[in-house]
C-alpha cells in the first residue's frame, strides 16, 4: 500500500456563495483512488457528489471555492496549481465524462474536429489528428467512425454521443477518468453498452475511475469500492460488496431499502422511506449531520460529531451505532401497512377500459411514420398496467391516445366502462375528462408556478366536479393533506417546494375529479429514491383506497415490477409481450423483453447474462420487413424461423393463460432456450 | 439550402408586394384634392383635369395601382409632382448618399458593439460590465436626432474634432474625406444601437461560456482564452447576427433623422421634403424601397444563420 494514489482528496471543504454568503457543501471529505482502481460515490441529490467530481478537476462554478484541505494528483496538490499547470494536467492525465452527451460537444464543429483537438493540443498536426481521431472512435466501438467524424452532435443518438465524449476523454491516454452520471438518460439497453465499454476498457488501459451515480445497482457494477455522501459529508466508505452487503450507517441502511429491488410487489411489501429531506446547502451542524432523519438517533448524536470508525478491513462509517446500523427500524408507516394489509387483499376488478386497434401515424418531414401499429389492451378497475421499451417505443404516444391528448387513426377505439369515448379531449364531456388524469415526469413544468398549491388543485377541483369556488378550496385542501403535503405549505408556490412535494402536489391535482384512471409517465424518474418510494407508497394506498387504475410509465424496470399488475412490453409501437408483472418477469420471456431484462445491472450484485441487442432501434419510418425485431433479436439466429423473421410480422397470440407474445418460436422452445 | 433560400425570397417577394399594395391605397386614400393642392387656389378646372391626366389620377384606383406596379417593376419610379421629374433622378443619388453613411454606420457600429458585448460577458459582474451595459442602454435611451445635436456642438463645434456637416464642400470629395465626415453622424447612430446589439451579444456570449460544450473543451486541457476563440464565440454570435438584422428598420429611422440634422442630402432628407410637400410619388417609391432593403438585410441574415448553424442547415437542405 505504499504506491502513490492517483487521487487523494485531504480534508477537502468546499463552498458556494450565494447571496453573499459562503455556504458550505463539502465537509471535511477524504478518500484516495489507487491506480486502476474505480471508486464510486452515491448519495441523494445535492449532497455534493457533482461539486467533489468537479473539484477533482479543479473546475467549480464562478461561485464555488475550495476553503480547506487539498487535493492530490499523483502526490501534487492541484489546489495550488497554477492555470497552466491544471490544463497540461488536464490535457495529458485527467479527463472527464458528464451527464447529458449531447450537450456536452459544441453544437456547430464537427464531432471528428472536437475528437482531433484533444490531440491537436498535444502537438499533433491536424491531419494526424483526424487520423488519430478515427482510431479513437474505433476503440469505443463505434461501426463507422468515417462517417461519423463528419457530423455533427445533433445528428448523432444519445449513446452514440456518450461514446464520442468517452472517446474524447481517454483519447489523452489519462491516468484518471471522472465519470459524473455518464449514462443517466440514456435508456436501458444503450447504458448497459456503454457501461459494458467502460469496464473493458479500463481492463485495457487501467485507468483510475471516480464514478458518480444515483443507481446503485450501476454503481455496484461498476466499482472495486464505494463512498456514501450525505449532506456533503463521507458517510460511509468501503468496498462494495462489503458495504452492499453489510450497510453499517443507518443512511446507506435507508437508502437500500427504498429501492424496488427485486421480486418485490405492492400486494406483499411496503417500500421504505427516509423521513424527512436533506438539510439545505450550508446548514451548520454541532452533531452527526444525519441526527434530523435518523431513527436511532440518540443525544449524543446532536452534540457531538462521530469520526470515522472501522467497520472491517477498509470498510468505514461515520457513525456512533454503526453496529445497530442494520437493526434500524423500518419506517413507521410501514408497521400501519403490515395490520392493514392482512385485511384488504390486492384484487382486480373487472375490466374498465379497452382499448383497440390504436394506431397513428405522424407526418414528418413529408414522411409517413407509423410510430402506434395496432395496440390492444386492458385495464381493470384497481389494476395497475405497466408499460416498458426503449425510448421510441410509443409509450407516451399510447398514453396520449388513450387520455385523447392525440386522435387515433381510423378504427382505434378506446372506451371506458363499456362506453366508446370521443377520439379527443376537447370532444369528451366534463365526466369523461375528469375519468382520465396524468401525472408527468417533471413537476416544474406542469404546475403554474404563479399559482398557490392550493390555487393550482382547487382550479381542477372547480373545473371537474363544478364546486363552488369555497367548496374546492375546501376539497384542495383536504387532498393536499391526504398526499400528505403539510397544511403550512398550502399557500406556497411550487418553487417552494422540493420535487418530491412538487410532484405530490401534481398528484393531488390529477385527482382532482375523483378519476378512475391515473396516467403515470414516468412520474418518479426525477427523483431521489427515498422521495421515489414515498410516491409509489402514496400512488399504492391511493389504490387501495379509491380503487383507482394506473397506467404506469417507466424505463425503471423495478419501479414497474414493484407497481404493476399487469406489464405491456412495447418495441417500436407495437407490443411484443403482454402479461401478469409475475409472468412478464419470470418467463418465459418474448427475447426482446429478455434482452431488455438482462441489461438492468442488478443491483443485489447478482451477474445476469446479459443478452444483447445488436444495432441500434430502427427508425418507425422505415420498419424492417418481417417481425420489426429481427435484425436485432438475440433468438432469431439458429432458432430455425430465421425466414419467417423476416418476411411475416407474428401476431399478439395468447401463449399461456393471460400471458401475450408476438413472436414466432412456440412458447416452449423459448422456454427451452431460456433455461 | 437551395430550396429554402428560394422559399424565403418568394416570402420576401410576397412582402414587398403587400407594402406596395398597402402604401398605394393609403397614399390615394388619403383625404384631399392632390390637384388642387399642388396647382393651388387660382387653377381653372382645365388645369386640374389636365393635372390628373398627366398623372394618371383620372382612371380607375384598380388600374391606377395596375399601372403603378407595371412601371416600378419596369424601374420606372414615377414622376414626382414637386419637382415634376422623375422620381428616379431624385431618389438614386440620395440613395448613393446614404448607402455611403449607412455603411460607414454599420462598419463602425458592428464591431464595436460586439466587441463591447464580448468584453462585457467576459468580464460579468465586474465594473467594465457595468459600465458597458448600463452606459450603453442610458445612451440608447436619448433618441439619434438630440445625440446628432449634442455631438455637433460638443465635438464639432467646440472642439473642432469632426466636421459639422456630413457632407464635404465641392472640390474636396476624396473617400476618405467624405468617410471622415460622416463619422459623427455614424457614432449618433452608434450610440443609440450599442446598447442592444452589445447587449444581446453578451447574453449570446455568457450563455456559451456556460454551456456543456464550454466546460468539455477546458476539461480537455484548452486554455480559457483558445477556448472562447474556437468554442464560443461561433456559437454566441449565430444570435446576434440575427438581432443586427432585426435593427436595420432602427438604422434606417435613425439615419433619417441624423441626415436631417446633419444637413446631409440623402434618402432622408428627400423623404422628409416629399413628405413636407405631399409628393405622394416620391413617397411610394420611398417606402418600397425602405421594405426591400429591410427584407433584403432580413433575407441575408435568415441565410447567413442558417449557413452557420449546422442544425438549421440541415433541415433546410432536407
Ligand atoms: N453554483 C452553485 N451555487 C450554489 N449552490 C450550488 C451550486 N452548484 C451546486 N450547488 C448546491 O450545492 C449542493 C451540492 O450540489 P452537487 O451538484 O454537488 O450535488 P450532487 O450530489 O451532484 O446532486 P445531483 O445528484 O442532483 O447531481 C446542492 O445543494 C446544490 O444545490
Ligand atoms: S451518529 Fe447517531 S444520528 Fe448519526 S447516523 Fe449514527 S446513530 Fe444516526
Ligand atoms: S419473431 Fe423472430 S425476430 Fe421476432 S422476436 Fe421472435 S424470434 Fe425474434
Ligand atoms: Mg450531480
């Protein structure tokens, strides 16, 4: 242990000025990266995991600035480094990756010019560099590197994009890579790829890696050892399987449990939560900054600070009972639940809305595109149905039809409680439109932000069931509560508040008018996972309450595991799987929900096979011929219906009892293939 | 990017001819006997017969703005009532004139604000920001005509730095004489823009130096100052380009004005003389040509854009 660390952070503080005020976010964190190692750090938004990836690179915001301890690269403190020096670093040791690929390469150069600069800076001619440039976008596995040289950012996909970044960054050859959420936003199947990439080629070049991110299933996947920020402090610290397995500060105890993970279900298990949210930037503590929103606090824990205490080997946590850790007590709703749930069994009533023939075609760009081809499906009363695929999928569209956001082509039918109802919204009567509500992914812009919260959920109230102006007031307030949105913040505008209360907030107004159908896109899918698992405790007992039906839209495999009842699998508009949540995740799998399945890196550490998905998705304007999956489907090949594949589209065919799939091997030969 | 080019000709061509149409029926709805005013109280009726007759005013309004049409787009101008010459004779010199002050207006004001701009955004926060953005709407708060005055008393008069008058007297007339002269009414001018093209320029900037992109290329190892050479400037100034554009109607205005006061016998002055005499003629081809110089400067910064804007490029040459 005597080698020199790639990077050493030392007592290192950190703090913002705003409004005049320096307003601490880093305190005292430590840690070092050996050669070759990748670290991981985790923890809820806005503890500080950004600010330490960026002061690794000695790049803070204008109003950011290290107050105390160093940082060490290679055994020199950067801290002190003058500009010049920080950017010799940066162009022959230290690169970064961040969230948002596509906005990370400058819209107007060609991607090839922006690859070729990295090496331009180290004294290579242009032509040289160009060259070099395709080399290097042949490492990330790119298939036509040529091509792609010549365009420009827009024109590439997202993960096409991130590798061109990845490309970017290890084109100097560095000794440290900084991975800030490098496949947030990306879907599924595209993360797993570029997570596959990283992991070879670090096994390549054994570069050191910091890697930030809030799944904790990648950062299990992807890291020797792990760091737990909370409030800006290093909690916990260990290797990972040491720190997944035996969580020894009550946060991370907390934060593991609130995930869906797997094989949990709504019917059977209540999600945890963590009380309370994460202090504000800058709070002062005397105690443990965890005190607020710990259920084993004791008095000691507000008076004075824990230090760092070994749990086993290198395994660390900054915590006075850190071997009750794992005896914390679940969160009190939970024991509620527990009576409760023994009474009122989970059941489906009979069938609410149907669904027919939809389909819509787009015009783009004097193309025809048929992004909905013929989706039947159903919903019963209390019943959650899931709706997963790839972005392009169609599952906002599906959404969209149905509520009559957008008309159907000719022939779609979408009724309710038998009734055919008008193809659009502004077609459909008060009661209809009060029927069917969403609830989208992002609170801010959904919720007028002029308005008061009350404002906002007594306006729909008004609109829907016509109350009086006191009534719906009245009633507001009464669905605020039952969201659990605190009577004081009533008359608070939505900036006020935390995403978490924005979207309860949102929630409380899609049932404004006593629905009986909620559409959830992707409703979670911006927030933290212990604000997560309080919205999908309220969405559950919601259910159980009104019997109300969800349609639920989530690229969050387990999210949708844990909430449905029922899961439609989507592949370029159509659905190629369609039955129970236990069917559709157990198998027999149609191979592209098996594809699909296997690139969710598991976040129980258990190694899936991952099944690839070859090419990219095909554009809806122009679909393959034959089953639209067959020039990446991963059973095609050496299944014996290759020809079929390829010529005849399968029809939706009942396999099993309630258990659809569109495909042409017979169930049991899947099965067989699959075992 | 053909297509699209012709597409915003045809739209622009389009324009024109609505201001025509529009111009037309104004001018000859107007309330007044346009004979009687010219030919004034002691005309006989023959007179005023003969008056319309010359001028067309006789037939039908249709035909009329038929005939008006045919002949602009034959280049023919018209007569113009007070000087009864053609309107051409009078209007294409003063155009000379101040396409000459209107380009010596641009070179100064262009640069110098987008420098301004760029120093502004690069420097955010601190006092040359202040003193750029803040002096630069108080001054575009004063309209031109009082900025022409106060700089003729100021810097002409009792300095004696720059000439008075926009124009040189006869026999002196060399490029640089003439451009040396029309400094002062280009900084009236310059005063009264800077501020929003300056200001727009420094957005542009300060959102660059924000961006993603930004941020890649100093982790990349550039340093700060290459980084804005080869990053940011490109990206910051597609918006401004489009803004200056959107000026040239200010511009036009503005130089109006500062003719005026500057004595100066361009575009301006004549209008203002038609306007002062009713010479509807004179005025018509004014405003037509007033709409295609602003279409045209719209159409070449819609091109312009587009050409730098590998998105919009795209898409247009789909
Ligand atoms: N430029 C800034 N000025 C003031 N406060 C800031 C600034 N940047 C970040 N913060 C605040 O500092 C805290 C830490 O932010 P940081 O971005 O490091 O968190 P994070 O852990 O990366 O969060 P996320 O998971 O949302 O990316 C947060 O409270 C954030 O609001
Ligand atoms: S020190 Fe106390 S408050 Fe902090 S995490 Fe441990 S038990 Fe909870
Ligand atoms: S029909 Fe063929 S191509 Fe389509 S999913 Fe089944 S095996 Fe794959
Ligand atoms: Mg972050």
């Amino acid at each position: 242990m005597s080698e020199t660390p790639t990077l050493e952070l030392r007592n290192l503080e950190v703090a913002y000025t705003v409004r005049g005020i320096d307003r601490q976010v880093l305190r005292d964190v430590s840690f070092s990266i050996a050669p070759g190692e990748a670290y991981g750090f985790v923890g809820e938004s806005g503890c500080g995991k950004s600010t330490a990836a960026f002061a690794a690179m000695r790049y803070l915001p204008r109003n950011g600035k290290i107050t105390g301890g160093s940082i060490l690269f290679e055994g020199n403190n950067i801290v002190d480094m003058s500009d010049g020096q920080v950017s010799d670093l940066r162009r022959s040791a230290i690169s970064m990756v961040y969230q948002n690929p596509a906005t990370a390469l400058n819209p107007t150069i060609r991607v090839g010019d922006q690859v070729a600069e990295v090496f331009q800076l180290n004294g290579v001619s242009k032509s040289d560099a160009l060259a070099m440039a395709e080399q290097a976008l042949t490492r990330v596995q790119i298939a036509d590197p040529i091509q792609v040289l010549r365009r420009y950012a827009h024109q590439l996909s997202g993960g096409m994009a991130q590798r061109v970044v990845i490309a970017m960054a290890l084109a100097s050859n560095p000794r440290l890579l900084v991975m800030d959420e490098p496949t947030t936003g990306l879907d599924a199947t595209v993360e797993a790829e570029v997570l596959d990439l990283v992991r070879e080629l670090r096994r390549d070049t054994g570069t050191a890696v910091l890697f930030i991110s809030h799944n904790l299933g990648v950062i299990r996947h992807m890291c020797d050892r792990v760091g737990v920020l909370y409030a800006g402090a290093l909690v916990e610290q260990g290797a990972t399987a040491d720190l997944f397995n035996n969580p020894s500060h009550p946060y991370t105890v907390g934060l593991l449990r609130c995930i869906p993970r797997g094989g949990l279900h709504k019917s059977t298990d209540r999600l945890d939560t963590i009380p309370g949210t994460p202090p504000a930037l800058g709070t002062k503590f005397d105690g443990c900054v965890f005190a607020a929103r710990c259920a084993l606090a004791e008095d000691k824990c507000q008076s004075s600070q824990p230090q760092m205490v070994t749990i086993k080997g290198n395994h660390v946590a900054r915590c006075f009972l850190s071997d009750k850790a794992s005896s914390l007590p679940r969160s009190a709703e939970q024991i509620e639940f527990a009576s409760q749930s023994a009474t009122t069994a989970h059941e489906v009533g009979e069938t609410l809305l149907n669904v027919s023939h939809l389909s819509k075609v787009f015009t783009q760009d004097g193309h025809q595109v048929r992004v909905i081809n013929d989706v039947s499906l159903t919903l019963g009363v209390g019943e959650t149905l899931g709706l997963v695929g790839e972005s392009g999928s169609g599952k906002t569209t599906i959404a969209k039809l149905v509520l009559g956001l957008t008309a159907p082509e000719e022939g779609g039918v979408v009724s309710l409680d038998g009734k055919g109802l008008a193809k659009t919204l502004n077609r459909r009567d008060v009661h209809d439109v009060g029927a069917m509500q969403i609830v989208f992914q992002n609170p801010d812009q959904a919720l007028n932000r002029r308005h008061s919260v009350t404002r906002i959920v007594g306006r729909a109230v008004e609109r829907l069931r016509s109350f009086s102006v006191s009534e719906s007031i009245d009633r507001a307030h009464e669905l605020l509560s039952g969201m659990r949105v605190e009577a004081t913040l009533h008359s608070a505008r939505p900036v006020q508040l935390s995403g978490g209360l924005k979207q309860r907030v949102a929630i409380s107004r899609a049932f404004a008018g006593a629905p009986q159908i909620v559409v959830c896109d992707e409703p979670t899918s911006a927030l933290d996972v212990s604000v997560q698992a309080a919205i999908l405790n309220l969405l559950v007992d919601l259910q159980k309450q009104d019997k109300t039906s969800f349609i639920f839209i989530s690229h969050d495999l387990g999210v949708v595991r844990y909430i449905s009842d029922r899961i439609a699998v989507l592949y370029l508009g159509r659905v190629v799987e369609f039955g129970s949540s236990q069917r559709v995740f157990n198998g027999p799998f149609h191979p592209y929900t098996e594809a699909l399945l296997s690139s969710v890196p598991n976040f129980d550490g258990s190694i899936r096979k991952r099944i690839p998905l070859t090419g990219v998705v095909p554009s809806p304007s122009n679909p393959p011929s034959g089953c639209v999956l067959n020039p990446r489907c991963p059973r095609k090949a050496g299944s014996g219906y290759e020809t079929l594949c390829e010529t005849e589209e399968p029809n939706l065919t009942e396999v099993e009892p309630g258990h659809f799939m569109r495909c042409h091997i017979p169930v049991a030969k899947l099965k067989q293939l699959q075992s | 990017m053909k297509q699209y080019i012709l597409k915003r000709l045809g739209l622009s061509v389009i324009t024109v001819f609505l201001v025509a149409v529009i111009v037309f029926f104004l001018t000859h709805i107007l309330p007044g006997n346009v004979a009687r005013q010219y030919l004034g109280r002691g005309a006989t009726e023959e007179d005023l017969v003969e008056f319309r007759r010359v001028f067309g005013l006789d037939k039908p309004l249709l035909s009329q703005l038929f005939i008006w049409i045919k002949d602009l787009l034959q280049g023919d101008l018209g007569t113009s009532m007070q000087y009864r010459g053609p309107v051409a004779d009078l209007l294409l010199p003063a155009i000379g004139y101040s396409s000459k002050l209107a380009g010596v207006a641009f070179f100064l004001i262009v640069p110098i604000s987008i420098f301004g701009g760029v120093i502004a955004a690069m420097n955010r926060g601190k006092k040359i920001d202040r003193v750029i953005t803040v002096g630069g709407l108080s001054a575009a708060v004063i309209p031109e005509f009082v900025w022409a005055i106060v700089l003729v008393l100021t810097v002409g008069v009792t300095f004696q730095i720059f000439p008075v008058t926009a124009f040189p007297e006869e026999g002196n007339r060399g490029v640089l004489n003439q451009i040396w002269h029309l400094i002062l009414p280009s900084i009236s001018l310059l005063l009264v823009l800077f501020g929003y093209i300056a200001r727009i320029a420094r957005a542009g900037v300060i959102e660059a130096l924000e961006s993603d992109y930004m941020r890649t290329a100093v982790l990349k190892g550039l340093s700060r100052k290459k980084a804005v050479t080869k990053h940011v400037l490109r990206n910051a100034l597609l918006p401004t380009i489009a803004v200056i554009a959107s000026q040239v109607p200010y511009l036009i205005g503005g130089l109006i004005a500062v003719e005026i006061v500057f004595n100066y016998p361009g575009f301006g002055t004549i209008l203002k003389g038609a306007v002062d005499a009713r010479d509807y003629a004179v005025l018509q081809s004014g405003v037509i040509i007033s709409s295609l110089v602003i279409v045209g400067f719209q159409l070449i910064a819609d091109i312009l854009f587009a050409l730098l804007n590998p998105r919009i490029r795209q898409k247009v040459s789909e």
